[in-house]
C-alpha cells in the first residue's frame, strides 16, 4: 500500500481504518506470488498448457506458487 500512503488524496480515516491492514496483507500476498514468478516459469505453464491442454501451476492463498503434476 505504499503508493496509496504517497497520494496526496489519502483518505483523512486511513489512520484508524480498520481494513487498512487487511488490504496491506493482500497487497504483500500479491506481490509475494508475482515475485515468485519467472518468465521461464511462464514459458514452461505456456508449453505446458499448449502440449498438454493443461495447467501446470496452480496458485494457492496460503502456499504461493505449487507445481500441480
């Protein structure tokens, strides 16, 4: 949430708010995810997908980026 904090148009409540932290935890489990991704990891779900009409990986909230096979 960083950005947000930086905006200049912040709500006044941001402070106090009570789902301020619960939406710092979704945007950190995001990033978490996408950070974990590489373009090789992309290439290979791609090839994967386009071979064997399948998904190779499978995201879970709680573990990250699980290999399904």
């Amino acid at each position: 949430m960083a950005g947000s904090e930086t905006k200049a148009s912040a709500c006044e409540k941001a402070g106090t708010c009570v789902t301020r932290d619960v939406w710092a935890r979704v945007c950190d489990s995001i990033n978490q995810v996408l950070n974990s991704i590489t373009l090789g990891d992309l290439v290979k779900d791609y090839q994967g997908e386009k071979d064997h009409g399948k998904k190779d990986f499978e995201i879970s909230l709680k573990k990250g980026l699980t290999k399904n096979s």
